[in-house]
C-alpha cells in the first residue's frame, strides 16, 4: 500500500482531529485540507512516515498553531523547506514561538484572556463572544487589539519577571488589633495560605496590576485572580484603577530594631508613676465582697487581671495621646478590625521576645447557656501564659468552665467531648485537680461586680495615660516605622515601635520591688464574667 493510499485511509480521522482543535465545522474542513497539501507536498518531496496516525496528528496540531500565529501576526520558526511539517523524531525543534506566546497568554488578565481564548481556540465570532459577555462587539474588538499587543510586548520582553516569591515563598503572619469576622477574618484569609501571604507581600511596596502579580509569583493569572479577588472583597487589598495593593502595615521583623533594654529603662523610669494610681485601685477592690469571697489564688489572678487591664489601658491612650487615635473600621462578615502582618525571618531573637512580648487584650462570649444568659471570658494573651489561640472552640470553653463551676452535669450539657482539653485547662491555671475532681481555678465575677470594678480602676487609668503622656512623647520620638508612601489607611498608632514588651516589663519590674506579689509564670491573667438576668 503506498503512502497516498495510506493517507486516504486517515481522512475521516484527520476531520475528526481538525473539528477538535477549531471547534466549529467550517474551519475544521479548511484545516484538514491544509494539512492534507501539507502532507502530500511532504510525500512529492520525497519524505517518508513511519506512522501515518502519529504524523497526521503533530502536523494537524503545527497546522493549526501556524494558524493561530498568523492571526496574532507572529512569525514561524521553519526548520523545513514547508513550514508546517514537521519531522515526529526532531522533538527538539519546537515552536518556541508558540510556547512563549502561550506563556504570555496564561498571565493577562481574565477581561482580555476570556475574548482570545474564545475567538482563537474556540472559533468564536465577535458577536457571538459579545453576547456570551455581555458586552458591545467594539470592546470584543478592542480587547482582541489590546490582548495581542500585550502579548507581542511580553514576547519581545527578554526580562526574567519571576520573583523570588515564585521559588521561594515567604510566610507573612495576619494578626488584627479590634473585633475579628464571623469566619475569623482577617487571620483566616491569609495564614493558612501561603499563595495569598506573598501576594500580599509582593503588593505591598507600591500598586501593581494583577497579570503582573502572577508572573512575579510564577501561578497562571487565571488562579491568582480569584485570590485577589478575595482579598479585595475582605479590604486586606484595595484596587485603584486595573492595579491592587495591601492595604495594611507589613512589618519586616529585621528591619526594626531590638529595643528591649530602651523598654525596660522606660519602665524602670516610670514604674511609679505606672503603679502609684494601680495599687490605689487595688486596694480599693480588695476591700469589696466579691473579691474577698475568692479563693486566695483567685484573688492573685484577680488582680493581675486588674493590673494588666490599667496597663493596657492606660499605656495605650497615653501612646495615642502621643501619635493619635487608633479607629477601627467596620469590615465584611461583622469585623471591626485593623490588619498587621510580620514577615516571619529567621533572625536573632530579641531579648525580650520569648518571655515579654504582649500579644492584646481579646473577650469571648458565649450567651444563653444553662441559666444565664451571658458568659464572658476577659483576658490577656502574653509569652509567657495562656494565648487565646490554644483552644479550637472558646465558646464551648467558657461553657464547660461554667459547668464544672456550677456542678452540672456535662453529659446532659452536651460537653463531654470537651473533656479531652482539661490536662491544657489545668496547665494554664483555668482548672485544677482534686483527686479524681475537676475545680475551676479562674476567677468568675457577676456582671454587676465587674462593672464596678470597671468604675474603681477607671480613675486609675486616666491618672497612667495623663502622667505618661510627656515621657512617651519622648521615648516615641525615634521610633517610627516607614511605610510606602500610597499607603494611607494605617492608623499612627501601629507605625510606632518598641512599645510590645512595656505591659509585660511593668509587672515583673512591680514584682521584682515587691510594688506587686510574686506569682509563679506561667498565669493567667484571665476572669469570667456571667449574667443571669
């Protein structure tokens, strides 16, 4: 049988093959007849197939890519006499121009991706994409014209625009001063994501568009879209016009430097006028009924509880009487929040970090639950203690802690599954043993006590923020960090550094005087606060 007849024998295969690249049956005719030239001209001048099935199909594939070239109006790379036919055993001769066009097609954007994927490999016309898109043919038009010169531009563009990002991903810590989301946003958008965490970090230092984002991470445009997207929609970014940028304070631990010694020299400084208004306040607290009820433990943890509350406060408004009110925005899904990522490098570790650094103040709240109808955890997250990240979910938490308090049975309360965090409950100091018995170990205080513990610790807390506000001025003066200059939504307060340690600091410093009692580390400085109505 000679090739020719051979070949005949492949012609319903070949129109098959051809209406599965174009797509409609028009251009798959005229594709197959081009081939079959194509083929025939090869076999006149004297080429042999081994393979026919095998020859017709990397021909029909060559075939349809010259196609496609010509309307983009790139040049083929010919290494035969007939540019479209192509030797199956020369693997290495392929179409380098095709490869870098497609390279430049999976980063434009999904505007101008959408049109040339549907008009050049879909065989779609104008009108028909216009429909589907909704949109008048002149933008079809217009999108063809631009997503081509965008293409031809990234072609002729030699650069390597990979960024170490796409070969070496850095992690980036969220965290968030004020109310998180329903969903725990915004940590949850970011720190389980190692894609949006460099996203965020390669957005950061000026607007960037998103085609450009995807070639700096090395991922097709069509992934990172959907990404951005939801980084948008969260405000973790902001677009202005066809670009995006963060829309937070990124912190690069290494380029901020190590001021534990200037903190504790601050605290050592002040500590009285720090603790002068706190112990008045104390001493007015110990002499109530709810506090002499305690445990004497509890009434330790009570006041270490009261002691970093004025803290907190006080060092806080004195800082903001400094650089200016901190405001927090309200966000998608119930936040009310301020984002802060830290690039996470490895580094010497400060002096201080392990045991000093404050991580805020947080409450959960669990309502409706055996007979009251409100149960509230207040506390203090520190290196040194107990962090609010520890348990999975803190509202079941708070209601086993009240059950054990009050004796009710966990079986009926649905909560024995919450048993198996007991041994972390007793290790932080919210539980203890006895013998084979749980205890509650943390302080609960009914609303009406808390509230007037709030009222005898407010004068305290005035009095530190008035009496700091001239040496923190001072202290501040150097410590500003720098942040890209189109960054404007950062509230002053987080663009100053060296303040994590002082809450910390000030409560050993007060122990070490014997201005507060020796408690063992770690404690937790944490109360319960319940409402029965």
């Amino acid at each position: 049988m000679s090739q020719i007849q051979e070949l005949e024998q492949y012609l319903d295969f070949l129109l098959s093959a051809a209406l599965a690249q174009c797509g409609n049956l028009t251009d798959a005719e005229d594709l197959a007849s081009d081939t079959v030239l194509a083929v025939l001209t090869y076999l006149d001048r004297g080429g042999t197939i081994e393979n026919m099935r095998a020859f017709l199909t990397t021909v029909i594939r060559r075939t349809f890519y010259g196609r496609l070239r010509e309307k983009y109006r790139f040049p083929t790379v010919s290494l035969d006499d007939h540019p479209e036919v192509y030797e199956i055993a020369e693997e290495e001769s392929r179409d380098e121009d095709y490869q870098r066009m497609m390279k430049e097609l999976v980063y434009l954007t999904e505007s101008y991706r959408e049109v040339l994927v549907r008009h050049y490999f879909r065989g779609q016309g104008l009108e028909k994409i216009a429909d589907a898109l909704g949109i008048p043919v002149g933008t079809v038009k217009s999108r063809l014209a631009m997503g081509r010169e965008k293409i031809r531009k990234g072609m002729d563009t030699n650069m390597e625009e990979y960024q170490e990002q796409s070969y070496a991903p850095e992690r980036l810590y969220v965290w968030n001063s004020g109310n998180p989301g329903f969903n725990g946003e915004p940590r949850s958008l970011v720190n389980d994501d190692l894609i949006a965490q460099n996203l965020l970090i390669l957005a950061y230092p000026a607007p960037i568009t998103v085609s450009d984002l995807a070639k700096a991470i090395g991922i097709a445009t069509a992934y990172v879209e959907p990404i951005v997207n939801k980084l948008v929609d969260n405000e973790l970014m902001k677009r202005v016009s066809n670009r995006v940028y963060t829309d937070f304070l990124i912190n690069d631990p290494a380029k901020i430097p190590d001021t534990h010694d200037k903190q504790l020299a601050f605290v050592k400084k002040n500590l009285e006028l720090i603790f002068t208004p706190i112990t008045a306040s104390l001493n007015a607290i110990k002499e109530t009924d709810y506090f002499r009820a305690l445990p004497i433990d509890e009434q330790q943890k009570f006041m270490l509880f009261i002691v970093m509350w004025c803290l907190d406060s006080g060092l806080f408004v004195a800082e903001e009487r400094v650089v200016g009110e901190q405001v927090f925005p309200e966000r998608p899904n119930g936040g009310h929040w301020i984002a802060v990522g830290n690039i996470q490098r490895e580094r010497n570790i400060p002096k201080g970090w392990v045991d000093n650094t404050y991580c805020g103040k947080y409450h959960h709240l669990t309502r409706e639950f055996h007979d009251t109808k409100e149960i509230c955890q207040h506390g203090y997250g520190t290196r040194f203690g107990y962090r609010n990240s520890v348990f999975p979910s803190q509202g079941e938490i708070n209601k086993l802690l009240y059950a054990i308090r009050e004796g009710v049975d966990l079986r009926s309360a649905g909560l024995t599954e919450q048993l198996v965090h007991t041994d972390e409950l007793v290790k932080w100091g919210f539980l203890r043993r006895n013998g084979d018995t749980l205890k509650t170990a943390i302080p609960f205080v009914e609303m009406h006590d808390f509230h007037d513990m709030i009222r005898k610790i407010n004068p305290a807390i005035e009095q530190i923020s008035c009496s700091l506000e001239e040496p923190m001025r001072a202290y501040l003066a150097d410590k500003r960090k720098k942040s890209p200059p189109h960054l404007t939504s950062v509230p002053a307060p987080k663009l100053v550094y060296g303040t994590d340690e002082l809450v910390v600091l000030s409560v050993q410093e007060a122990m070490d005087r014997g201005v507060l009692p020796r408690l063992d580390y770690p404690c937790t400085a944490h109360i319960m606060v319940y409402w029965k109505g």
